[in-house]
C-alpha cells in the first residue's frame, strides 16, 4: 500500500521481499474468504485496537474502511458486508485482488525485487542479502513493513526486530495473537475428538463472553471464539501459569431448560448428555473436564484451563513489535529519519474481523504519506500542489526523483507507466523560479550535468555562477 501511494506520488519504488513471491499471508487470509476490513461504525471500529488506538486512529480516519472498499472496487474486486458485519470481497478469496493489485502496480513502475533480504543498514544504505550475494540499496526514504512474526513460513518472521533494536529502537516482544492454546487432553480423548468443533459455544473470560465456534485439536482448542479472547487469555497465562474460561455448551437453554432436558437421576452420563442435544464432542469435552458441580451446571459453566498458547507458528497474528514511542506522528522512526514502518510489525493488535488487514492499509498509507512529505521537507521532490481526494495529490513534476539521474541519457526513449512512446531525452534539465531577484521575472533552464552535490541544503553546480548564467536558457 505504501508503494503504491509513493508511486502514485511520481517516485521510483522499489519493493524488496524476502520470499520468491509478494503477498503471501494475503493469499493465506485468502483461504478464510479474506475479511478485509469491518462496517460497523468508526469509534467502535477504532476501539478494537484499545491502547493503540491513540496512533492507529488517524491512519485508519485518513484511509477508512470505506476507503479500502472503493480501492478493492477499483481493482476489480467488488466487496460485501457478512451477516457478521465483516467485509469480504465478493470473489471470496484473495488471488484476483493481489493479481490486479500486482498489476497497477507494474503499472505506475514498481519494481519488484524478490529473494532479497533486508538485514540492516551500512552506514545510510540499506543492506540485503540477496540470490546473488550481499547488496547494498541507497534510497531517499525506506518504508518498512516486514510484518510481525506469525505463520514465518510466510515470509514475515521477525527477525528484524534484533536489527532494530540493535539500532537502540524499543521493540515489544512478539507474542501470539489470536491463537490457540494448550489443554493436556487425556490420549483417549484426543484420540477421538482432536479436529471436532464445537458449534454455537459461548466463552466467557474476566467478564467477557463470546458466542461463536471452537475447534478441539491434538494439543488444546482453537478457532473464532478462542481467537476473540486470546488477548486477554495469553495475558492471564503470561501473569498466571494459565487461565480458566467458562464454556457454555448449550447457550441458547437457560439452566432450568437445560436440567429438564438432561433428565433425572439413573440414567447414564452419555445418554444424558445426548438427551440434552450436546454433539458428541461436547459430550466428550464434559467427561474429560470431569467436576463435580451438578450437570447442568457443568454443560453451562465448564471450566477449561488453559496453560499456554500454540505459539506464534500457528497464531493468526501477533502482538508486540516497534514500540510506538519510537514513531513520530508520521510513522517515522525517531531515531532513523527517513526510516517508516508500518502494518504488524509496529506495537499493536487486534481481534479478527479485518481489523488487522485495515490495520496494515492504513498504516501502509500513512507511512507513504509520511515518507512524502518527509521528502518534501527535505527538498529531496517537489511540494505537491493542492491536493486531491483525502491524501496529497499526485505530484505533477519530480524534480529530483529517486533514480539516479546519471542513468538518464541523452535520446533514451521516454515511454509512459503503460509502455507507450512519449518522445525521446533531450537534456535533464533544471528549471529555476522565476521569483528569484536573479530571474528578471524568468524561468531558466540549467542542465542536470551542470549538478555537483547537495551541500547544506544547497545544489551546487560543478561550474562556476558567471558560466552558469552565461548557459542558463530563459524560458519565459
Ligand atoms: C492464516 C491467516 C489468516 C488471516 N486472515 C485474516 C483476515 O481474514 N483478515 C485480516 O484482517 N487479517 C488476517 N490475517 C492477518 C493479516 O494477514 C496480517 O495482519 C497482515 O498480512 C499483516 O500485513 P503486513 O504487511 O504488516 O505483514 P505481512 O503480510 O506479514 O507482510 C510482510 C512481508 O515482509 C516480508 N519480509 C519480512 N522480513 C523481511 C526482510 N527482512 N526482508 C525482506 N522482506 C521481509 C515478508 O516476506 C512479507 O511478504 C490472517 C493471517 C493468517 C496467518
């Protein structure tokens, strides 16, 4: 997302991926239909991203999930809202929208580089390890989103966070998010239930109940409604050892219901169970967890502890990551000017709902805008003129683009983002204000390999000012 708003900009954007193909976690999100983003109302929206909120609010306001719809659309890809209020493409999955995302963005000139590794910085360069051996990249600004460290197989693995706190930046230890945890099941038990879900449950934990599925598996439970109290979960654990949510098996019976159903004394726990409409699986979880409490206080209550998470291989996501101090209000790094991050790899998390894919757009976007008007300030491209939509206009002229001018020489073909002929160089010129006391109301022309260096903030020409206004073309 950052680079498409950079090269919307007019700047060359190189992207560097580690795998041998971009997107992959997209395409993986893809698999569950791909929930992109969430329709219920902005404040709620943006509540779910609790102490974070604070950083991730304006990011997401600027680039809303309306905003991520009508872009989606604009790939092709029409959206609908779920009867759960989330938002998925109507094709279901994630191919076409990174397909058509992939070509836009070889259309406006992005580069791809995949196989390259970033491993850190050498003095301003950035360092690589690539397919061919060690690289070094200069660039005017750098955008980092290298994710957080869930699914690693992935790509996003987390392995720059030694990188980055090398560089004296706080990072957040990475931690499960939205994850299973861990039961010791009895070898029975998972023998027979391991993979079976549990339909229609509530979960309650530290006052907070959730309605939704779960899945039993060999060495725990995971699945929707797990995922939605995992923060709170893990934080239990991490504190505690472990932490015992309530499982009600049969929320739609209230007790009373439930006991005249499970029926009376002299019959057997299974047959009772399966009286009270329980599956076989939440008869079974009953069993296992044992108690003595009454039944259906049982089948309502259960107490499940849970003495650790599945890990940041399996989690959906994670949490931790650069600490939010380290950022300024544009997503920069305060200690590597230049330097933007966004997406999982920064200090928050989420619940699932696509409020982590909104999450990462919209820091994605922010960044790029950061990145702009950071090289705005630095004189490195021009101020964008007026501005359109919510972000900053497409700027109509680079004047000191992120290529390395020398490359330009003279009679190259220029052709358009769509390959077309435009014309062929001339010179590389450039053109100064006519506002200038120099100018006699003027704009001139300098050519580029009249360019020494840029020293305090000023262009030096590598002739003198007396042959520079003796070359200098007025052009009105
Ligand atoms: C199974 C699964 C399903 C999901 N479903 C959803 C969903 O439906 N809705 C939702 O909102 N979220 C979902 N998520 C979460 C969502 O996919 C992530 O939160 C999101 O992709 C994060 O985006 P990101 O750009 O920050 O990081 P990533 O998508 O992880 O991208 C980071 C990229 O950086 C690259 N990289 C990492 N380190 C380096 C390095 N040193 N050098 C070069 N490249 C590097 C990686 O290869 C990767 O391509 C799901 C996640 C999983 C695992």
């Amino acid at each position: 997302m950052a680079a498409e708003r950079l090269a919307e900009a007019g700047l060359a954007v190189t992207v560097y991926d580690r795998m041998p193909s971009v997107g992959r976690k997209l395409l993986i999100a893809g698999r569950g239909g791909l929930n992109l983003t969430h329709s219920e109302p902005l404040p709620r929206f943006l509540g779910r991203y609790g102490a974070a909120r604070r950083v991730l609010a304006p990011a997401v306001e600027a680039w809303t999930p309306n905003a991520l719809r009508a872009w989606c659309a604009g790939l092709g890809q029409d959206t609908f809202v779920g009867s759960s209020g989330r938002v998925f493409p109507v094709a279901f999955k994630a191919t076409p929208l990174l397909r058509a995302w992939l070509q836009r963005l070889g259309r406006q000139g992005v580069q791809v580089r995949t196989g390259w590794r970033w491993t850190g910085w050498d003095g301003g360069a950035l360092r690589f390890a690539t397919p061919n051996g060690a690289a070094e990249v200069a660039a005017d600004a750098t955008v980092l989103a290298l994710g957080g460290a869930s699914w690693p197989r992935l790509g996003s693995d987390g392995a720059w966070t030694e990188t980055l706190q090398a560089q004296g930046i706080a990072v957040t230890r990475l931690r499960p998010a939205n994850c299973g945890f861990l039961h010791p099941w009895s070898p029975v038990f998972r023998e027979r239930f391991a993979g079976m879900p549990l339909k229609r449950i509530t979960l309650t934990f530290e006052g907070e109940t959730v309605a939704g599925e779960a899945v039993l598996t060999q060495d725990g439970i995971e699945g929707g409604a797990i995922y939605a109290l995992s923060r709170p979960l893990r934080d239990a654990i991490d504190r505690e050892g472990s932490a015992t949510p309530l499982l009600d098996l049969r929320p739609d019976l209230d007790a009373a219901a439930l006991a005249a159903r499970l029926g009376g004394p002299g019959q057997s726990l299974a047959n009772a169970l399966r009286k009270a409409g329980l599956s076989p699986a939440a008869g079974g979880l009953v069993r296992e967890v044992g108690g003595t409490a009454p039944l259906a206080q049982r089948v309502k209550t259960l107490p499940l502890r849970l003495v650790g998470t599945t890990g940041l291989d399996r989690a959906i996501s994670s949490a931790g990551g650069i600490a939010l101090a380290e950022l300024d209000g544009a997503f920069m790094l305060r200690r590597r000017p230049g330097v933007f991050a966004c997406g999982e790899m920064l200090d928050w998390e989420a619940p699932t709902g696509g409020y982590l894919l909104q999450g990462a757009f919209s820091t994605g976007r922010a960044a790029a805008e950061g990145a702009l008007a950071w090289l705005e300030r630095a004189g490195t491209i021009a101020a964008a003129a007026g501005s359109a939509g919510p972000g900053r206009a497409a700027r109509p002229a680079m004047e000191m683009a992120m290529v390395n001018p020398s490359e330009i020489i003279e009679h190259m073909e220029v052709v358009g983002s769509d390959g077309q002929h435009v014309g062929t160089v001339d010179n590389l010129v450039i053109k100064l204000t006519k506002k200038d006391p120099a100018a006699q109301g003027q704009h001139h022309l300098l050519k580029m390999d009249t360019v020494g260096s840029v020293e305090g903030g000023k262009l030096k020409l590598n002739i003198p000012a007396s042959e520079a206004m003796q070359q200098e073309q007025a052009v009105g």
